[in-house]
C-alpha cells in the first residue's frame, strides 16, 4: 500500500488578551483604515488583512 502524506489546513485559531486599560474602538477605527467597528453585530473590532488572507476579530 503507498504511503501519503496527510493534507493538513488550519481553519480556525482562537486566543485572548486582557491590555487592562480602557480601549476606545471608535478612535482606532479611525486611525487604521483596515479596521471595522460594528457594536449592533459584534463587541469587538475585525481587522481584515489581505497577505496572508485572514480576518481578526
């Protein structure tokens, strides 16, 4: 029987930060370009990169 490689694909990476300060999101929204604050859809910023392709949130 031949013998193969697995293919391996990383989907899905989570982890979390305490930077115990308050965060203004809507100052950093304004300041990078690639960062988008939705407060109605989601408490959090998403930040879209293009190279590598991922979405932070």
């Amino acid at each position: 029987m031949p013998q193969t490689k697995p293919i391996v694909s990383v989907e899905n990476v989570v982890s979390s930060v305490d930077v115990n300060q308050k965060t203004d999101f809507n100052e950093i929204t304004r300041t990078f370009s690639d960062v988008e604050y939705h407060p109605e859809q989601f408490s959090g910023l998403f930040h879209r990169m293009l190279d590598p392709k991922m979405l932070i949130l």
